[in-house]
C-alpha cells in the first residue's frame, strides 16, 4: 500500500475514532442527566434505574456511536502505532468540549479552552509524524530475512547440497538420542 494511501486511511479513521467517540460519550452523558442522579443504591432502586437508563435513546445512540469508534480504533491499530493513535486521538477533547458546550449547555472556563487549545497543538505535533514507523521497520526486516533464506536455499540447491535440514534423521524412541525426551513423554497408563 502506497505511503499516501495509508495516510489517508489513518485520518479518516483517526476522524471517525474523534467524532465517533466525542459523540458517544456526549449522548451517554445526556442520556444519564434526563435519567436523573442516581441517589439510592438499593437493588429495587437500581432496577428501576436499569429499566430508565435502557430505554433511553440517547443513552443507545451514544453505545451505538462508541461501537463504530472501537472498530475504528481496532482497525487503526491493525497498522498504526500505538504510541501515534492515542496521542493523535485526544483531539477530541476539543470536540467533547464543544460538543458539551452546544449539546449539553455546559459553561466552559478559559482555563479549560486554554488547555484544550494544548492538548489540539499537541495532536499537531504528532500528526506530523509517520503513523506506523516501528510497524514498517518490522515488515522491512521481515522481508528482508525471507528474501536472505531464499538466497541462501537457492544456493545451496546449486551447489548440490539439497534442502537445508535434509540431512536430520529420525530419532524412535529406542535411540540413544532420544533419551532426554522420552523423560518428557506422556507414560501410558498402568505404569508407575
């Protein structure tokens, strides 16, 4: 896959991991505050509060938007490293801010938009770096290994050698060499 290609498909999941994300936990929010405070703990207490919360619908768009985010998350980590897509995601604390502001009617102090703006310049800081450097390497040096035991098979069967390992024998079980593993062998039964 091509380094563009890849870069476009992590953004669009980093985009839908954020939005879906913000989104979900904005709605579960919602669906709790029309639930109500939850003040008495005692188990027929809790039940009606079970039968509340679950058939709120806000509270099931917002489970239904957290499951497209953990796909994408999942399908992002699948090749982006780990250490790229936690840090590049936390620009939804942006969102979860505004989406609080406009949804919820939340009231925002400057000092939280202050650190929003922080946590939005550092998501740029990290958004400038390759998404799967250590993924790459360790496909590169995979590759890299296989094509050299290629080579060296390749050789050997030239210079008449065979297979590399054709020359093992089989070890049965009377064999003086298979004593250390007989140690190990299950016993069959009636044996002490």
């Amino acid at each position: 896959m091509s380094a563009k290609r890849l870069r476009t498909k992590t953004y669009l999941l980093l985009a839908l991991m954020v939005l879906f994300g913000s989104l979900g936990n904005v709605l579960l929010s919602r669906g709790m505050k029309e639930t109500g405070e939850i003040l008495d703990f005692s188990p027929l207490a809790l039940a009606a509060v079970f039968g509340k919360v679950f058939t709120n619908g806000s509270i099931w768009f917002g489970i239904s938007s957290l499951l497209i985010f953990f796909v994408s998350y999942l399908l992002l980590l699948s090749w982006a490293d780990f250490s790229y897509v936690q840090p590049a995601s936390a620009v939804g604390y942006a969102l979860v801010a505004l989406l609080g502001y406009f949804m919820l009617g939340e009231f925002i102090p400057l000092t939280r938009w202050t650190g929003v703006v922080l946590i939005c310049a550092g998501v740029a800081l990290v958004g400038r770096t390759d998404p799967s450097p250590s993924g790459r390497v360790r496909r590169d040096s995979q590759r890299a290994g296989a094509r050299e035991a290629q080579a060296r098979q390749g050789e050997a069967s030239r210079n008449g050698e065979g297979p590399r390992g054709a020359e093992l024998e089989t070890l049965t079980p009377a064999s003086p060499e298979a004593a250390p593993y007989r140690a190990c062998a299950p016993r069959p039964k009636g044996r002490g």
